[in-house]
C-alpha cells in the first residue's frame, strides 16, 4: 500500500469534505494572527531600534546630555538682537537720566557709551576667536583701559609649562607648543567680560554721586546684566557644536546615497542617469555643505552673521546720540511748532498760559470732534454698503 503524504491527505480531505475549508467561513481576525505575518522577520530590527530610542531619551531627560541640534544660526541672531537692545537701553539711561553739571560729568557719559561700544566689537572678535585687543575697530574704545587690562600685558614665553594636575590658567591664550603635544588650545582671556566690570564700576560711581535717581541705577545694572547673560548664551552656542556622530552619520549617507544613485537609475533612464545624478548630488551635498557652514554663525563665511555690519550700525547709533545734548522739555513741548489740539490752532507755549479749566475745555472738544467724525465716516460707510446691496439685488433680479 503506498504511503500518503501529509500533505497530499490533506488536498483529498479538502477534495472530499469541502466543509473542512472553505475561504468565506469565519476565521481568527487578520489583525492577530502571528502564522503567516512578517512579525517574526522585523520584530528583531525594530526591538533594536527601540532600545536606542529608550536609550536617546533617558539620556536626554536625565543627563546634561543634548542630543538634538540645534538651530544655532537663528539663536546667535536672536542673542545678538537683545544685546543691543541692552547697549541701547544703557545708552540712553546714561545720556538722558544722568546729570552733566560739570563738563568732566559729560566726558565719563562719553566714556562710558564708548565702552559699551567696545564692548560689542570685543563680543565680535571674541566669538571668532580672535585674541588680542590691536584690532582697528577695537582700540580706540579701550585704550583709555589698556593699563588695567590683563590682555595688554602678555606673559614670557619662558613662564609657560605644561600642567601638572588641575590647575588654573589665568586670562591667557596658550597654544599647542607652549603646553606640549598632548595638551589643546587652551583659551580663557574673556576681554567682554573685563569691559563689563568697568561698566559696573560706572554705575557704581554714578550711585556714590548721586548724579541719578535709583531707578536709572536699577535700570543700568538690569541691562548690564543682561548683557553678560547674552555673552554667556554666545559661548553656549559657539561651543556647543554639531555632535560628532552627527556629522559623520550625514557624511556618509549622502555620499554613500549619491554613489549608488547611477546603478539604481541606469537601467531604466540611460543617458539621463547622469543629469538625475548630477541635481540630486548637488542638492544633497549642498544641504551638507550648508550644516558645516552655519554651524558657527560668528565667522566670516559668506552665510555667517554679519557682525561687521551689526557693529558698524550700532556704532552709528550711538554717534548719533551723543552728537546731541539730552532734550528737555522746553525744546520740544514748549515749541512754537507744537499744536497739541484739534480744534485750535493754539500753540503749547501760548496754551500754558491758560488756566486747567480752559485747557481741559479744549481737550474735551478735541474728543467731541473726533466723535463726531467717526460717526460721520461710519454712517458713509452704512450707507455705501446699502447702495452696493441696492446694485447687487437689481442686477440678479
């Protein structure tokens, strides 16, 4: 007798009982089966994919640990926009709020809106690494400081050594050589910061002079403030680059994308293979080319910030400022060209000599005539909207 396979026993029930198999009879829902998925195929890659998500994410919740990237050009931008409100707001809290009896009391004012100044060119080169304090733009806001300034006297070479231990390095620039093979850059002179301590001192003079009120000190010490917090943000940014793992990562899949490109599209699209290959390489390589370059937006690449011209346009501002004396009431309220009503054509320096009541008299006609004509403008209004209705009920009919 010949054996019957398994398989072929089961063919013969299904032949001779339909009732064993039949496609329309009810069965276990597709969506939990287990027998004939791809569950058991992917389950591996994707419990692996998991755990590094688990892992990037215990990381970044629980360690200071910062694993995404980020937009670094539009945060310098942002820092650089809110310190120069602060050297703004300084500026004119010294011009206008602080007295200037004495010709030497107008002399500090100019000094100090020149440190300010100085202060913001000193950020500029700071953040492009730039040491020293000879650059052309720089030196004429510091000069009068260059004796107190640890910069200006730079250590014999003699004296440097390479570290033993945990050591601190005061405010200079020791390069690879001077500290041996083994030892990076190491570079703490923060010039921003030094000008910040003069500034203080400022504020601090103005307090023991009682040359302003306490709510102008409050104010200058609030930017000042402000202005050290924005250099500390810089250093975050300047310093906190692109993680290594994620620029080789990009590297090699966009090159590694753009060599495989032509065996992929070869076959179906010939000679255009290299046309496609040509626009998808240089938009792919472009957008890495892009990441490398405003990683640091404080250079001199052609897309980096413009901090010459921020610097340059601040610095015009401030000439402005203090090309003229602070303006007091009497030049520009009490003017022969201040026609402070609407129904009158009174000037402010004929009008302070009213009593209160006649000039409350003459503001309370300013508000009956501008409520009078915004009533006259909404009635035309009204009335338009009715004509046009008029017009679009006469042509549909």
């Amino acid at each position: 007798m010949t054996k019957i396979s398994k398989s072929e026993k089961h063919s013969k029930d299904r032949f001779d009982n339909p009732q064993i198999y039949t496609p329309y009879r009810s069965r276990l829902s597709p969506l939990f089966r287990w027998r004939g998925s791809v569950i058991p195929k992917v389950l591996p890659q994707t419990i692996f994919i998991t755990v590094i998500s688990v892992a990037v994410t215990v990381l970044y919740q629980y360690t200071d640990i910062k694993l995404s990237i980020q937009p670094t050009y539009w945060e310098g931008r942002r820092l650089w926009s809110t310190m120069v409100v602060s050297i703004r707001n300084f500026a004119r809290c010294i011009w206008v709020n602080v007295n200037e009896t004495e010709p030497k009391y107008l002399l500090e004012k100019k000094t100090a809106i020149n440190l300010l100044l100085g202060f913001a060119i000193a950020v500029k080169h700071y953040l492009r690494e730039e040491d020293g304090v000879d650059h052309s733009d720089l030196k004429p806001y510091i000069a009068n400081i260059r004796s107190t300034l640890p910069a200006f006297h730079p250590l014999d070479k003699n004296t440097y050594k390479k570290p033993t231990g945990f050591r601190k390095l005061f405010s200079r620039s020791l390069s690879t050589s001077e500290l041996g093979g083994d030892c990076k850059n190491i570079v703490n002179h923060n010039l921003p910061l030094e000008i910040s301590f003069y500034l203080s001192s400022y504020i601090k003079q103005q307090k023991i002079n009682s040359s302003t009120d306490d709510a102008t000190i409050g104010v200058m010490y609030s930017n000042l403030c402000t202005l050290t917090d924005c250099l500390t943000s810089f250093e975050r940014v300047l310093r906190s680059p692109i993680p290594l793992a994620y620029s080789i990562h990009l590297a090699q899949t966009t090159w590694l994308f753009c060599l495989s490109l032509p065996f992929q599209l070869v076959q179906d699209n010939g000679w255009i293979t290299i046309l496609i290959t040509f626009f998808v390489a240089l938009v792919l390589l472009g957008v890495e080319a892009i990441a490398n370059e405003i990683e640091n937006p404080f250079g001199k690449d052609d897309n980096d910030l413009d901090l010459d011209d921020f610097c340059g346009i601040l610095k015009l501002e401030l000439l402005n400022i203090m090309a003229h004396k602070a303006p007091s009431l009497d030049d520009w309220v009490y003017s022969s060209e201040n026609h402070p009503f609407e129904t009158d054509n009174i000037t402010a320096t004929e009008a302070k000599n009213l009593n209160i009541d006649e000039v409350r008299n003459m503001l309370k006609e300013d508000n009956r005539k501008l409520s009078s004509e915004n009533r006259r403008i909404s009635d035309s209004d009204s009335s338009d909207t009715i004509n046009q209705n008029e017009i679009y009920i006469h042509v549909s009919s």
